[in-house]
C-alpha cells in the first residue's frame, strides 16, 4: 500500500531480456547535456498532429513519413 511520498510500485529499472544486450560500457565520462534546438516545419507539424490525437483521438488519422 503507498502511504508516502517516498513508496515506490515496480521496479527500478526497465526489464530487458539479456539476449537483447549487445555491451555494456562502463566509463567515467560524465553525461553531455542535449542541445535543444527551435522547432522546425517537422516538429511543428508532428506536435500539431500529437495535439489533434489528444483532442480527437477517434478522428486521427497515420501520416506516413516520407523518406
């Protein structure tokens, strides 16, 4: 039963089965942050489609992308 703020449901860690591992790398480099760049006519055009599934999720329609 959760009663706290710190009781945890699950597992730490998302399970993987050992035959999808291809290495382990251990390394003492810390982690770079990510570069966030502005939006472009792409992502626009994916969060305008994310955000008419939310609104209307029964009128949504598959985009394929072109490649």
């Amino acid at each position: 039963m959760i009663q706290d703020s710190d009781c945890r449901i699950g597992v730490p860690f998302i399970p993987i089965p050992a035959e999808k591992i291809a290495a382990i790398v251990i390394t003492q480099s810390s982690d770079s942050a990510s570069t966030v760049e502005p939006p472009d006519a792409e992502t626009n055009a994916i969060a305008g489609h994310l955000s008419a599934t939310a609104i209307m999720p029964h009128k949504a329609t598959v985009v394929p992308i072109a490649h």
